[in-house]
C-alpha cells in the first residue's frame, strides 16, 4: 500500500490540489489532517487524482468534503486524472455526504417555493401513472391467472392465505369484541336517556355489518399484512433476488404480487366475516349485562330488524379493500432502491397510503349505497 500525500500549490488558472498515493481507510490518519485544513481561497479549484492508486468510501469521502466545501465558498472545482471506477464512487459518496451545519443556507424566495409545490406535484403525478400502471398489470396477470390456473402458485397462495389470514384471527377477533363492547356501553348511555335502549341491537348490528367491522378488518390488515408484504419484497429487490428472477426468465408480479393479491381477496372477507360475528357477540354479552336484553331477544331483534342486505354491503367493500391494500403493497416494495432505509421509508408509505385509500374508498361506497337508498 502506497502512502497518501496530497500537495497545494496555485498559478495564474487558481489552486491546485494534487493526491497521490492509496486514498483508503487504512491510511486516511496521514493525510485526514490536512484535508481538513485545506481551503480553496480562490474561484477555481483543480483537484488532481491521476496519481492516485486505490480509492475506497473513505478516502472519497474527503474528496467530496474538500470540494464541498470549496463549492460553498464560492470556487469552481473541477477534477482531472479521475479513474471511471473512481468517478463513480466519487459522485455516489458526494450525492449522498451531509450539508455542513455551519454553511448558512440560502434564504429560500417564493419562487423557490412554488418550484418546490411543483416539483412535489409533478413527482406525485409520475407516482399515480406508475400506480395505476402496477394496477393493470396485476389485474391481467391475475385474469391470466384465472383463465389458466395451472399458473398459480398453491403453495405461495396457502403459505400467504396462512400469514395474512388464519395468523390475524385473534387480533380481528379481539377487536371486533371490543367494538362491539364499546358500541353496546356507549350506545346504552345514550338511548337510556329516551327509555329507548332496546334499539341498541340495531345500532349494533347495522353499524357493524354495514360499515365498521370489515373498515376496521381492513386497516389492520393494512398494517400488518400490508407492511409485511412491503418489507419483504423490498428486501428481495435490494439484494437483486428480484432482478435475478427476471434473469431466470420468471415474472416477479407473477411469483411475488399474484398469490398474495389473491389470498387477501379469500382472507379478507373471512376475515370481516369473524370481525361481524365478535362484535355482534361483543355488543350482545354488554347489552345483556348493562341493559338486561337477553341474548334471546338480541338474537329475534337482530334477525327481524336486520336485513341480510346489510351484511352484504360489508362483503362487497372485502374485495375491493383486499385488492387495494396489496396492489400498493406490492407496488411500494418495488419502488425501494437498494437501501435499508428505503425498505423502511417504503414500508411507512404502504401503511399510510392503504389506509387511507381503504377509508376513501370506503366514504365513496356509503355515498352510493346512500345515492341507491341501500
């Protein structure tokens, strides 16, 4: 390993700054100093690394410093004798180097920000294409899959039908008990005021099968299942499993997206279906105990003035919420780019953009049940 050194001088063209040696981790103590102390008081700066022999994070890392900080003052820095395998680490360490806390920041105008709202809105608009984009391709990939289910893959369909269905019971379970507890307590303080309490069964069961019980299915299933499929696909893709699929000549929506699309859209009305039936439990044992309704009269209140159509309206949201939560899913996962945190930022954004999706879509199919007086 050959020493680092690195030499200032200055003519008629500006400051010259000139590193020979092995540039890398092992040997930076010789040279860290200087680097440091090294000012570019001029308005060009040439940075010199033909003699330079190895290079690693380290040692461009000071590289990038140096003509950070010459930038900041006001020089042009320009680079000579740069190896391409050199270029690229160089340009990868100094798009990623941290700003200098003690350089102040230019005050930003109006201008900039307007640029700033656009630049956010266009990127937000290249998202929703590529969404809608990543939407239609599951959706034929999925119809191929149905006209010729020889494609399918059963084992990955059971292996997720097991993850996000038959290991979220008990935590649909436990929650569609306590809403159901919750609905029952709060709506007896109410209807107790008019002598009216016998019509919480009502309240209960159309609240219930109508809207709550597979909204609230739905967002949990967002949040775990949704954030798991991120997570996993996204570390696929930054360890190239995914590229190394395309290599072998496989379909990654195919192999990864299909089977767990498919198993929410079997899980997740079962799903809402155990969520209704907890909470209508729920919501029985507290009117029983708080209002004195037997479970007998809950159960002929609840047949009689509860329509079969009102668990219906439940089930058709199912399918349309489990198709939403794992085309974003998906989709987030493959917008990660090599990077841990980038699996965790793109985990975060499924997360918050499914629920709020399951909700918006969910406000849009109450107005048109109510538009129809369903």
């Amino acid at each position: 390993m050959t020493q680092p050194v690195i030499q200032s001088d200055r003519d008629a063209n500006g400051v010259y700054l000139r590193v020979s040696g092995d540039l890398v981790t092992q040997s930076l103590d010789m040279v860290e100093k200087a680097f440091e102390g090294f000012r570019a008081d001029s308005n060009e700066l040439t940075v010199d690394l033909s003699k330079v022999g190895a290079l690693d994070t380290g040692g461009a890392w000071l590289i990038a410093d140096v003509a950070r900080r010459a930038k900041a003052s006001g020089s042009n820095v320009h680079y000579e004798g740069l190896k391409p395998a050199h270029s690229a680490l160089l340009e990868t360490v100094a798009e990623n180097i941290p700003d200098d806390p003690g350089v102040a920041t230019e005050k930003r105008s109006f201008t900039d920000w307007v640029a700033s709202v656009g630049e956010r809105t266009a990127r937000a608009g290249k998202d929703m294409l590529s969404l809608l984009g990543f939407l239609g391709l599951t959706l034929h990939r999925l119809v191929r899959t149905i006209l010729m289910p020889r494609r399918l893959r059963k084992a990955a369909l059971v292996s997720q039908m097991e993850e996000t269905g038959l290991k979220a019971i008990p935590i649909v379970a436990l929650m569609g008990f306590l809403i159901g507890v919750v609905l029952a307590f709060q709506g007896a303080t109410q209807l107790k005021q008019f002598g009216a309490e016998i019509f919480v069964v009502e309240l209960i069961s159309i609240s219930v099968l109508r809207e709550l019980g597979i909204l609230l299915t739905a967002i949990i299933v967002a949040g775990r299942s949704g954030s798991a499929f991120t997570a996993s696909i996204g570390s696929m893709k930054v360890q190239e499993e995914i590229d190394a699929m395309r290599t072998l000549g496989l379909d990654p929506i195919e192999v990864l997206v299909i089977p767990r699309v498919v198993a929410l859209l079997i899980m997740l009305p079962i799903l809402g279906f155990i969520a209704d039936l907890a909470a209508l439990i729920g919501g029985g044992l507290m009117s029983w105990i708080d209002l004195g309704v037997s479970p007998g009269m809950f159960v002929t209140r609840l047949k009689e003035n509860t329509g079969i159509w009102q668990f219906a309206i439940g089930m058709i949201k199912a399918p349309f919420f489990a198709l939403v939560i794992g085309v974003i899913a998906c989709w987030q996962a493959m917008q990660v780019k090599g990077s841990a945190q980038s699996v965790g930022q793109r985990t975060t954004a499924s997360v918050v953009q499914s629920i709020f999706l399951v909700i918006a879509l969910d406000a849009l199919f109450s107005i048109f049940f109510s538009v129809m007086e369903v």
